[in-house]
C-alpha cells in the first residue's frame, strides 16, 4: 500500500467513512450531529465524509428532526443508509463460469447473478464477462455502485496457468475501492467453515472437485493461506505415481484422478459414453456398475489423500464440494470410507465427512466474508490486496 501523505489521507478517509456507515447501520436514521458524536469525530469532518457519502448513493436524507426539535433553527436532516447501494462485492471467476453477489452495508446479498464462458477463455474475455454481469444486475435491480467499499476476487488456484494478472488493478480502476484476491476455492471453503455455525468446528478441510480440484484449510479457527499463498492445494498432491499428466506439469495428481474431466474420461475409456455431468447422473440413477466402479476409484484415491492430510491436521470436519459430490454419492462414501480405514488405528480422530451446505456461490460468498473481517476465523489472515487508487 501507498505510504504517501495522499495514501495515507486516503486511507484515512476511508476509515473514516466506515465509521460513518457503521453507525448508520447500527444505529438507523441519525443527524450528523449525532454521526459526529458516536464517531468521535468534528461536525466539519462528518458534514465532509457525509456530503461524499450522499454524493455517490451510499446515504440518503430520509427525513429531518422537526417533529422531535425544541427550539428555534432549520431542522437538521436525518441521514440513512440507501437500500440499493453496494458496500461490498464477491466476484468467483471459475474455469467457466464468473458469479457475483453484491452486499449491502448490513451484510445481506442485495443482488446475484452468474455469467458462462468457455473453459478455453483467456482472461480478456472472462474479465468481460464478469463486468458485463456487474452492469446487468445493476439494470436489473437498481443496485448501484458508487459507494463500494471493497470487493473480493477468486480466481482458481496456482495449477491454472492462466493466472489472472492485472484483475485486482482492472476492478480496482472501474470501481474506485479496494481489493483483495485469492484462490477462489479458498473462499468457498471459509464460507463453509462459516455456514456451519459451530463453534467446535475450529480445524476442517474443504476440497472440491470440479473442472479442477482445489482446497482450503481452516486450522486452529484461522482460515491458511500458508507462505506463498499454496496452502490446501491438495488437488496436486500425487495420487497415483506415474500416472496421467496433469497441467500443473506432474504426473498422478489426484486432479488426474478426481476432477470432472478426469471421472469422465475414465468411464468413456471403459466404454460408458460419458460426456457430460448430465450423462453421468443419468449413468449412476441406473446403478451402472462400470461407473460405480469409476466413482469407488476416485473415492478411493481422494480419501487417501484426505487420510493423510487428517492425520497432519486432526479436523473436526472434511467437506466436499462440486455438482459432481451432489449427483454420485457413492465418491462421497467411498472417500469416507477411506478415511475411516487411513484412521481406523484411532477411531476418536475420524472427522465428520459431509458435503458441502452451500451452491456454486460459496466462492462469492466466502470472498465478502473475508472483506468483512468480522470473524474469528479471518484472525492473521492476509490476501493479496489492492488500494483503491486514492478515493
């Protein structure tokens, strides 16, 4: 971040309209004179900070203190929170889909949508399509945009070589605020450790097959990112040495064995024509055995995996996540199963093994939890971060 005098006024200015909008939705309608007490700060500063605030959409004057004033003087204006202005934004950049969910300075979801592109798209087009789908849900539901204060970005982990370079900078430009990125299957798993709800869930494991395979940690109640931001990547731990090549540039990894793609090639490969996740629903509603053997088998090298890393961790819960852990429960059994058996030498530290409890959203929905840093799990936690250009 910028250590300038006008980085430093910015920031400062920032955590000063946060304190104004805390307040506010705190505290509902208030007077600046009332802001300004709560806050601590001088009526100059709050009529500045709140003249800003009206200015780009954040607040609205709702009324005024007439019917409550004593004495002589123009009433003063009683300042709100408006209903329809973004304070924060989750943006989950996917290998063929982007979603977007768009908060409200109360936390709530105030809009949501999602956009497809082609796995092959580079990230020019991705980029289109996510901004393109922030502008339509604007014209859709009236949400607007100019009082953002800090917006969340997931992109897939480091196995992608096509790494989004630059997205931070493009958000940062378009929008004036804040933001952070990280691997986007991190933020689903720290919207799962949320959604749970649970106060002795302190240490899970959340790994999701999808296009790829990716994960995420909670350990000792603090969401890892680990040194280099690797922490989790368990899609790229060796599964089956010498086997398929995987495009992080090894060999076996359990990405080769597990992911969507993979599962589908090994049941065409056998002779089930499966090409889509459609195909393979369709495939274990019948109970076709060539399939459910292809399941046992992922399940089996995934659960080897997780054993271990249970082993390493002692979680409370392992949680797995992607369409395909909703349509083949049998992966799901076959995955617990194996853990079971990798523990069985202490029964007391098998975790409970579950699906996932949200939907595709958890990736959005995990990276407005992480702008909030309201959570005990966020405690240490330090994503990619960019300044919002000196608004």
């Amino acid at each position: 971040m910028s250590t300038t005098p006008n980085g430093v006024h910015a920031l400062v200015r920032r955590s000063h309209e946060e304190r104004v909008l805390r307040v506010l939705r705190q505290n509902g309608a208030q007077s600046r004179n009332e802001i300004a007490a709560r806050v601590g700060l001088s009526r100059t500063t709050v009529s500045e900070i709140t003249s800003d605030l009206l200015g780009r959409g954040a607040i609205r004057v709702v009324d005024t203190d007439a019917v409550e004033r004593v004495g002589s003087g123009r009433p003063a204006e009683r300042l709100a929170l408006d209903p329809a202005s973004g304070q924060y934004m989750g943006v989950d950049f996917g290998h063929r889909r982007v979603n977007v969910l768009v908060a409200d300075a109360a936390h709530d979801i105030i809009a949501s949508g999602t956009a497809r592109y082609e796995e092959s798209a580079q990230w020019p087009e991705r980029l289109d399509a996510g901004l393109a789908l922030i502008d339509r849900l604007s014209a859709e539901t009236g949400v607007h945009y100019g009082a953002l204060q800090a917006i969340g970005i997931g992109v897939p982990g480091w196995g992608d070589r096509s790494r989004a370079d630059g997205v931070a900078e493009v958000f940062a430009e378009r929008f004036h605020a804040a933001v952070i990125v990280d691997n986007n299957v991190r933020f689903a798993g720290l919207a799962e450790a949320l959604h749970a709800q649970s106060d002795t869930v302190r240490n899970l494991i959340y790994l999701r097959l999808s296009v790829g395979v990716g994960g995420g940690l909670v350990v000792g109640g603090q969401l890892v990112r680990g040194s280099k931001g690797y922490a989790g990547e368990l899609g790229h731990v060796t599964a089956v040495p010498g086997g398929a090549r995987c495009r992080c540039g090894k060999r076996g990894c359990v990405e080769t064995v597990a992911s969507v793609p993979a599962i589908l090639g090994r049941c065409r490969e056998l002779g089930v024509p499966a090409d889509t996740l459609e195909d393979l629903k369709a495939a274990v509603e019948i109970a076709h055995p060539i399939v459910d053997q292809v399941l046992r088998e992922a399940g089996t090298a995934v659960g080897q995996v997780l054993g271990t890393a249970a082993m390493t961790l002692n979680p409370d819960e392992i949680v797995l996540g992607g369409e395909i852990i909703e349509i083949a429960p049998a992966l799901l059994r076959q995955v617990a199963d194996t853990v079971t058996y990798e523990l069985s030498w202490r029964t007391d530290a098998a975790p409970v093994i579950r699906p996932a409890l949200l939907s595709d959203d958890g990736g959005a929905r995990g990276a407005i939890a992480a702008l909030f840093h309201e959570s005990p799990l966020l405690a240490g936690y330090e994503a990619n971060v960019t300044t919002d250009g000196g608004r």
